[in-house]
C-alpha cells in the first residue's frame, strides 16, 4: 500500500529483456535504496513492483508482460525519469490517500494550462474507468495522488502546484504522453457492494413474485 506522495525522482539505468514477454528494469533511487531489501515493494511510476536486487543507490525489479501491456513502463527507456515511493508503514502519516500500486489504465495529457501559481493539467481517461472519476474526489497519476478539479465524458482537470511540478515527472510531460491511473479503490468496492445488494434484492423480488 501507498500514500501517492512521491519521494525522489528516479532514473531508468536499465531495461533489459528476459524470458517470455517480461523485462528487468534497473532504476537509480538513493532515497528509496537507503533501506531496501530484497522482496520490498517500490511504486515506479505508481506501479508496486518488487525488489530484486539492490546495489549502489540502483534496484532492479522483474515486469511482467501483463503488467507492461496494462501500464505506461513499456514506453520507459534508460535515462527517463520516474516517480518512486516506498510502500507505506504502519502508523505513518496518510498524506495522499490510499494507493494499491496496481495501475487501472493508461490515460493520455491532452493540455496544460498555466497559471501565475499552478497549472491546470488535462487528462484523457479509458471509458471504463470514467465512472470511477468525480469532482474532488481522488486520483493517482503516474504514482501521484491528486484531486480532480473536473470531470468531463471521455477526460478530467487536476491543479498542479510549483512542488508537484518540479518533484515529479508531472512537471515535464508533453501533451501525448501516457500516464499510468489507478482511480480511488474505495469507489471500485462501493460499486461491488452496490452490485450485490441490487442483485440480491431483485433476486428477493423475482421470488416473491413468483409466489404471488
């Protein structure tokens, strides 16, 4: 589990391909390193993967094919920078909003907008996970957690503040670019319950009408 607050930009030193579909990638992180081990869990790009190996401020970590078919690390190349947060302790502050790491979809920039104090960043988003996405509520861009300024049909607004824009890679992305999204994981449960509470009432129902 994440917080969405991103600690260091890293550096892709390396993608190398191994068996099947799946790649090695070694990505430069001092922060994060400082007390990896291995099997510890590091978001890149807000994507949890797991630690391989670590030596000199580097960690490297096994992709699976699903896992570049259904994210942005695909497109990453060594020397590309990327957000990196460590899984989160217990009894440590929640400053972002709960972060699974497990990307639902690739959206795309389609504008920013500068302002004096922040810029407005707009977003493209996968038709499936539109409903997921609503005013205020929050999002998670390439591992950082934000809040949705607007929402349209098919696209949705964040604000980005001068920290946002120099700490993380949000700052240098150009309109085309992906991004990874994992929406808020409490409305994807909500929308379970709400599911089997209907179907279990029309179940209710289907039967009572048949007795009467």
């Amino acid at each position: 589990m994440f917080t969405g607050i991103i600690e260091e930009l890293g550096e892709i030193v390396r993608v190398a391909p191994t068996a099947g579909d799946s790649v090695l990638l070694g990505v430069r992180g001092p922060v994060v390193t400082s007390d990896a081990r291995h099997g510890d869990s590091i978001a890149v790009n807000g994507v949890c993967l797991t630690v391989v190996e670590v030596a000199d401020g580097v960690f490297t970590a096994d992709v699976m094919g699903e896992t570049l078919r259904r994210s942005a690390l695909g497109a990453l190349r060594p020397g590309d920078p990327v957000n990196l947060e460590r899984a989160a302790a217990l009894g440590s502050r929640l400053g972002g909003h709960l972060v699974q790491g497990h990307v639902d979809g690739v959206g795309e920039l389609i504008s920013r907008e500068p302002a004096e104090q922040w810029e407005t960043v707009r977003f493209r988003l996968p038709a499936a996970l539109s409903r997921y996405v609503v005013e205020k509520g929050s999002i998670t861009i390439d591992g950082v957690s934000l809040t949705v300024a607007e929402v349209g049909a098919d696209e949705f607004a964040v604000g980005l503040i001068p920290t946002t824009l120099k700490l993380t890679t949000l700052g240098a992305k150009g309109v085309g670019d992906p991004v990874n999204l994992e929406v808020d994981v409490l409305a994807k449960y909500v929308e379970r319950l709400l599911g089997d509470r209907l179907t279990d009432a029309d179940r209710v129902a289907g039967t009572t009408g048949g007795v009467a």
